[in-house]
C-alpha cells in the first residue's frame, strides 16, 4: 500500500482511511467507489535506432520514455519535463 502510495504522491494512512470509510459505506459524496487496478509488467524497451526525422527521444529515471517530434512548441516541451522532474 505505500509504494502505491508514494507512486501517486499520497499519504498511505490516507488510502487506508478511505478503504476503511468505504468499506463503512461512509464513502462521500454518494455514488463513489473503489475501481480495479490491473498491474501488468513493463513493456519491452523498443531498441531500434531512432529515425532522422526530426524526432528527438529522451528517456528519463523513472522508466519514462519521451519521442518529440519537431512540431513541439519548446514551452509545452518544458511542462512535460517540469512534471516528470517532481516526480
């Protein structure tokens, strides 16, 4: 529970409390509920050369992998970065 807690970037005593309130049937609002989660094993690492097509691929700790192609404006570029890093 907390290595999927910290994966998500929220405190495991407060995953137990909602599984507890949800298992009270005190899940609010109305309507919530708990959804399956199917864990699957991590896809082959594609190692083929990448193509000179103006497509730039970076791959970061984490397992993250990013292709860019040239139509990527520098600032959206710089988000997707941004957010990866605080993870």
């Amino acid at each position: 529970m907390s290595l999927v807690a910290r994966r998500y970037d929220v405190n495991a005593n407060q995953v137990f409390a909602w599984r507890r309130r949800y298992r009270a049937g005190s899940a609010e609002p109305a309507g919530l509920q708990l959804m399956p989660v199917t864990v699957t094993p991590d896809q082959p690492i594609d190692t083929a050369p990448a193509r000179a097509d103006g497509l730039i691929e970076i791959e970061l700790a984490g397992g993250y992998r990013l292709r860019i192609g040239s139509g990527v404006k520098a600032s959206a570029l710089r988000l997707v970065l941004d957010v990866l890093e605080r993870r």
